[in-house]
C-alpha cells in the first residue's frame, strides 16, 4: 500500500510535470489507484477536507518575451508560403523548410531576442508580401513609429550556366537597410520561375 505522503508526492510530480494536463482530482488517479485496490469514493476521501485546485497561467503575469518570438517564428512561415503561391511552393517547400525557415529564425532571434517583452509586444509582422518579381516577403515593424525594425526578403538571381536561384536575405534598421544577410540559396531551375503569389 502507497502511503499517503507517497501518493500525493506523486500526483504533485505528475500535475507539475505535465504543466497541470493532469490534475490530482484527474480520473487517470481513480483508475491507478483501483488497480492497488486503494479507491475510496470521492466522497468518503475528501469527507473533510476542502481542497480547491486552481492552474493558473503564469505567462499572464510573467512574459519572457517567448511568446511573441513563437508568434514571428509561426508568421514568417506563413507570409513565406503566402510569397511562395501554388507555383513555387510545392516544388522549394522541403528546402525552405530545412535550409532558410531555421536562418530565419535564428535572424529573428539574434536581432529581437534581446528585447524586453514591452518593446517585442509593440512589433507586429507585415502581411502581405509582395508579388510578381519583387523581393518582399515579410517586415517586422515597430506599431507606434511604423519603422521597419527588419526586412526579410528573396531575390532570384540568374546564374550563368547554372539556372536561376532564390537568394534569401534580410537587412536591418541597424545599418539603414544596407548591409545584406544571407539566409541561404535554393536552386529553381534552368526555366525561368513564376511569379510570386502565383
């Protein structure tokens, strides 16, 4: 038999753990503890005891500014696959995903993870990236001055002998946008490529 300071040890180890997916008045307990033979009713367990359990989200009082880095990473995603269209998504999809999608997260973090969650929660993302053969795919902004803080963007490049390539970059307000940093290279083809949003 589990004895008492045992059991609740591990009701607390497991709601602590599982972030409170498991409470400790959870029925997955009812059913451990009828397998050892240990079930009482909820009534006769609880006869005098008046426990109250609350899960409180912390991040509502505590912003590590990681909620709003996850929101930048889910959006470039998405404003790239918008700037990618039916045509050019399908077929550079794995290589984004594998090669550039992590360079631009990891520009993201370099450039905003050192801002304090007040500042991060005044930028927003740009949502409409621009089409036929212009670079835009996405800007970070700040929503009270809408100054660009950085500009992600692609360019394709035609290379003798070789075909056309999709030249990923971003720029920085650091630098008034001049410097280029390079996110990564995907190869297209020979053939000319479509346009974006296509």
């Amino acid at each position: 038999m589990m004895k008492s300071w045992w059991k609740k040890s591990l009701m607390i180890a497991v709601a602590v753990l599982t972030l409170g997916a498991i409470s400790p008045n959870h029925t997955i307990w009812e059913t451990l503890l009828e397998d050892k033979g240990l079930t009482k009713s909820h009534a006769s367990a609880n006869e005098n005891k008046d426990y109250m359990y609350e899960w409180v989200d912390l991040s509502e009082y505590y912003d590590t500014g990681q909620n709003a880095l996850d929101y930048f990473y889910q959006s470039s995603e998405e404003q790239a696959h918008v700037k990618f269209g039916s045509k050019i998504g399908p077929v550079i999809q794995n290589q984004f995903q594998a090669v550039v999608l992590p360079n631009i997260q990891q520009a993201i973090d370099m450039h905003l993870g050192n801002l304090g969650p007040e500042r991060l929660n005044k930028l927003a993302i740009s949502e409409k990236p621009a089409g036929d053969y212009s670079e835009k795919i996405f800007h970070i902004y700040d929503t009270e001055t809408k100054k660009d803080e950085i500009r992600f963007h692609v360019r394709t490049e035609k290379k003798p002998q070789e075909g056309y390539f999709f030249n990923f970059h971003y720029h920085v307000a650091a630098d008034h946008f001049q410097q280029h940093y390079e996110l990564g290279d995907i190869y297209w083809s020979k053939d000319t490529p479509p346009k974006w949003l296509s």
